[in-house]
C-alpha cells in the first residue's frame, strides 16, 4: 500500500470514532478533542487488527483546548463539556460528539439564502465547535481568513487553516513508518451538506441550481489546499469523503451536475501538484447506477461498496466494469456480518470478497462503510486473518 507490490490482498477498515472509544483504551472526551489521544487511539487499534493502513480522519487539534473547558459533566450515557462561550459539547461514550448551545439545544445552522458563496473556502464538520458560518476554528473569534486567488491558480498555502492542522497526520507518521497513512478530507458536495443541512440542500439544487454550484466551486478551492497539505504533511494517498453522493439522496443526473464538477476539479487540481499520491473516494449506499460516474471523477479508487441490504453493489460486477481502472475497498457488511455476525461469519465474508476482487490487484480488504461501535474485535481481527491465508498472491 506504500507503492510496491503487496505479497498478500492489504486489510484497511476505516473505524467508526466510537468504535475508538469503547476499544481504544483512552478516555473518549480526549480521543475527540486531543491531537496525542487521537493518534494513540489510531496507532494502537491499527496493531490490534494489523491492518496495513491508518485513515486520520480527524484534523488536528488546537493545543489550546483544555483552557477553554470550564466544566465537565457526567450525565450516564454521555458526558458534557461546558466550555468558556457558553457551548456545550454532549459526548456520548459511543458516537461522535455533538457542540450545542448554553441551553441544551442544537447550533443553529444557516439558511441556504444566507450563505454567500464569496465567504466559504472549507467547512470542516469535525472542528471541535462544529460547523460554523463564517467560519472559525475552534474557539477564535475571527472567521479563518479566505485566499483572494482565483480557483485556477495553483495551490499555495494560506492562512484559513491553523497550524496545527496537521499535527495528528504528522505525528501518526512518524509512528507509523511502515504503514500506509492516508489523510481525509470532505467533498464540496458533503461540506455543504453539512453546513446547511440534507434538506436545504436538496430543495435548492431545484430553487438556485446556480448558487449551488458556485458554492461548490469555492468550497473545491479549499478542499484543493486541503489535500495538497495533507500530502506534504507525509499522508501516502488522500480519502475524499462524499458520504452524501450516493443513490439514496441524489439521482445520476443530479450527481453529473453537481458533485461530478467539483470533484473533478480538486482531483484534477491535486494531481498536478502530487501526481503520485493516490485519491480516491468514499461515497455510502446505492453505487451501482453511477460507479462510471464515479470514475469520471478522475479518482483512483472507490471506497466503500455497501453490499444489500445496506447498498447495491455486487463486488464481481464492480471489478468487471471499473476495477481494471480504479482500485476498489470496502463491499463486507459493517452492521449484519461485522457488528451482528461471528468470526466465522466474518471470515466467510472477507473469502467471498477475495475470490470477487483480488485477481490481479487492486483491491483492499474492508468493511464497506465504517466499522460500528460496538462491533466485536474479534470479528474484526478475523479480516486480517483471513487475508493472510486467502488473499496471497
């Protein structure tokens, strides 16, 4: 997964972060909000499950974050972290947190009428105060500053994102040397969802079709800059996650339309700065209309292939049509064979896998989406397992 060639099908799962919590060994509040904990939750579930790649899936974090808690709260099943604006984040034991108002509410996220497409660069929903509009870091008072430059103009970078950005990625490479390291970043498509929310989006890709694709032309500038960083901060290949992309939210016209462009653009953008560090795509659900589609894109790979019931993708079929051109991962059931099923089960699973896609590369063994919180180890450890003795070349 590092540019040779394997000896074996490599095993890569990305993990859910509760699965982090409840497996990790740390404490879950410092796992979310703590660039050390993080990695160390990376790190030490990667040799429990001797997968042969780490997905950093969350940005670094601000070295400053403890000195804005003003309280921490036990409730049961989550805790509450009380911090020194008023916010408070709800941390269940089991999922991601979530940042709501002094009153228990939740944010209130902006309008699609609101948003002006000159104020957005990237929207980043795992930020520890959530996703905010203008956008800030963190605590800071001042929305993150947006480069003037021109979306063609090649990537240079700029002060919107922290220094610290980058500190969990750089830290779990230099723990990891041998491992493949991937950084993540969100669509356009997926950031916008996030900002406004599935329902307001949906209703204006019909209203203001053009405002739509303006605003994801400028979210692509950021995702550009994004990516490239990610690359020089040492990460092997670049996971665009577009978890909002799928059959069950947008048709394939709509895709063509918009999430199509923008992908296109910051794959085509990132690639003419770093033409050897793979990209590829996260994309959850019903596949099986537009894996072309997909490919247009100008990815390299595609991530996730949810098998029924949870998708539509039949893992032979996906190897015939795409997988001579773009590297496939995923297709095993994260809920009814990793989270409710056996070992054995597991094992079966990841076989039936091999046997549809290993033949001639290009294929890492993987759940489809992510691994569920509660999924037993040892139903995970069974994928490595069962690469070893099934997936050798």
């Amino acid at each position: 997964m590092r540019g040779g060639t394997p000896d074996r099908v490599p095993v890569m799962c990305q993990l859910s972060l509760g699965h982090y919590f409840l497996q990790a060994g740390g404490d879950a509040v410092a796992i979310w909000h703590d660039t050390t904990a993080f990695a160390d939750a990376l790190v030490a579930l990667r040799d429990r499950y001797r997968f042969d790649g780490i997905l950093v899936n969350l940005p670094g974090r601000d070295p400053r974050w403890r000195s804005y808690v003003t309280e921490l709260r036990e409730t049961g099943t989550a805790r509450s972290v009380v911090w020194s604006n008023g916010w408070i984040t709800k941390a269940p034991h089991d999922d991601n947190p979530h940042v709501c108002l002094a009153d228990g509410t939740p944010k209130p996220v902006p309008g699609f009428a609101e948003i002006d497409p000159d104020r957005l660069y990237y929207a980043e929903p795992h930020d520890l105060s959530g996703v905010t509009y203008p956008y800030t870091w963190g605590f800071d008072e001042a929305p993150a500053p947006i480069p003037d430059a021109p979306a063609a103009d090649p990537v240079t970078a700029s002060a919107f994102f922290p220094a610290w950005h980058w500190d969990t990625l750089r830290l779990v490479r230099s723990r990891c040397p041998d491992v493949s390291v991937h950084g993540e970043v969100f669509s356009p498509f997926s950031q916008l969802v996030e900002l406004v929310g599935v329902g307001e989006l949906m209703l204006a890709l019909r209203r203001d079709a053009g405002k739509v694709s303006a605003c994801l032309e400028a979210l692509g500038r950021g995702t550009v800059e994004l990516m490239d960083r990610h690359a020089r901060a040492g990460a092997d290949a670049v996971l665009i996650s577009s978890a909002y992309a799928g059959g069950g939210f947008i048709s394939p016209r709509d895709y063509r339309r918009f999430v199509l462009p923008a992908e296109r653009f910051v794959i085509g953008a990132f690639r003419e700065g770093h033409p050897g560090v793979p990209v590829y795509t996260h994309t959850c659900g019903l596949l099986g209309d537009r894996l072309e589609l997909l490919e247009e894109t100008g990815t390299g790979g595609i991530d996730t292939l949810d098998p029924p019931p949870l998708g539509d993708v039949d893992l032979a079929d996906a190897k015939r049509r795409v997988g001579k051109r773009l590297f496939l991962k995923g297709n095993i059931d994260p809920v009814n064979t990793v989270l409710r099923g056996t070992s054995a089960a597991c094992a079966a699973a990841a076989r039936r896998c091999l046997e549809s896609a290993a033949e001639g590369g290009g294929y890492i063994l993987s759940t489809a989406c992510s691994v569920p919180p509660h999924a037993p180890p040892e139903n995970i450890q069974a994928l490595s397992s069962a690469a070893e003795e099934y997936g050798r070349y």
